[in-house]
C-alpha cells in the first residue's frame, strides 16, 4: 500500500572526483585518463603539459579536487604547481606521479604541500586507491617507494654501524689476510705471531661486526670498504 504516495524514480548521485593531469607527455597523459575514465567515480576534467597551464585551467573555471603531476615539466615544474596550489588553492590537493624514486625529491614534494607521491611503475589498482584515500582525507607514499626508502634508512643504519667499530693496525691486517682466503697458519706465518694470537684476532673482529662466522666477516668487511678488492 503506497498511502496515497505517487510512485516516483529515485536518482542516487555519485560524488564524483574531479582530475587535472599534468604531465609534458601526451602519452603518459592518454594512458592514465583511460585508466581514471573507465569507472563512474572519478572524472578527469582537464589536462596540462605543465604548472603554467593547470593555473590557467583553474582561472578559466575549471574545480578539480585533486590535480595529478609530474614534477619534471617545461615553464613551471611539479615542485612549484605544489607550492602555488598549496598557498592560492588550498582546497585542491595534489598527487605528485614521477619516475623519481629520490628520496630528496619525495621529501621536497611532500614539504611543498603534496599528499601523495606514487610511481609512473605503479599498479593501477594502488593509483586509485590512493585518490580515494587522499581525496577522503589522507596520505599516500607508493608501497614500492616506501620500501626503497626503508631499506635504504637500513642501509644507512648498517652504515653508521660500520663507523662505531674501531679496529686495531693488526686487526685490519688480518682481516685483509682474512679476506684472501689465508688460514690461520698462513697468517701467523706471514705476521710472525702465534697461531692462536691470530684466531684470537679473529674472534674478536666476528664480535666487533656481530658477525656470525668468518663468512659474514668477509662479507661486512667487503660491504664497507674495509679491505681491498
């Protein structure tokens, strides 16, 4: 029973996501607008070839809600679009899109007021997931990114690792004697000491480097520059 209501037809509105792609590559550009177009949630509604012309895109009336970039572009770069969106339209969020994987320039991005930084190798699948992540609200560092990143800030520690040992004239010696493949006879022959001064030396320098056997010693060793090729 309707109670008298008149039967009607419902439209349910989408709220869409509006696009601006910025990239000096048409390419690049035709590739990634059929990848957005292909749903009914986001929309791209304009596209540049660099900063200059989203602005211009922008004064003439166009509203996106998240403008897409490459950094290297002609007139105005990546960087700059960021930080002018950033002061004069900070309604409109940005995503940077670039082949760089260097970690200054995703660090320069997001300082410039970027939300997003994914690369041009990225699943199409992650891309959109990070427009609806950033346009709800968030942030978002491409997952092969912020693994690079991380293994680098390992890497780094290993380093600083490598730095805090101090090693001893002798200790270095035998560890170079080490690393060609020398027994501890050969080296005690060689040094004119005791066999087992040297398997104490060597003892001590798998502690120093938290190594686990004299392989992983050669490797350390190798890995920071400690002995000669």
């Amino acid at each position: 029973m309707c109670y008298g209501l008149h039967q009607k037809t419902v439209t349910f509105y989408i709220s869409m996501i509006r696009i601006i792609l910025a990239d000096d590559h048409h390419v690049v550009r035709d590739g990634i607008k059929m990848l957005l177009n292909s749903g009914e949630e986001i929309k791209v509604i304009g596209e540049a070839s660099d900063g200059h012309q989203v602005l211009s895109l922008i004064e003439s009336g166009l509203d996106p809600d998240i403008v897409i970039s490459d950094l290297s572009m002609p007139v105005m770069d990546g960087f700059s679009l960021i930080s002018k969106l950033k002061t004069d339209c900070p309604g409109i969020k940005t995503i940077v899109l670039s082949v760089s994987d260097d970690e200054n320039y995703v660090t320069q991005a997001f300082n410039n007021g970027c939300l997003g930084y994914l690369s041009k190798s990225v699943q199409p699948s992650e891309l959109l997931f990070a427009i609806r992540h950033i346009h709800s609200g968030g942030r978002y560092l491409g997952a092969d990114l912020g693994t690079k990143m991380v293994e680098r800030a390992m890497q780094g520690k290993k380093q600083e690792r490598s730095t805090d040992i101090n090693f001893t004239s002798r200790e270095t010696e035998i560890l170079q004697l080490i690393a060609q493949g020398c027994t501890n006879n050969e080296i005690a022959e060689k040094l004119f000491i005791s066999r087992r001064t040297v398997e104490g030396h060597r003892q001590n320098l798998i502690e120093k480097t938290a190594s686990r056997n004299t392989a992983e010693l050669i490797g350390f060793a190798f890995r920071y520059g400690l002995i000669l090729n």
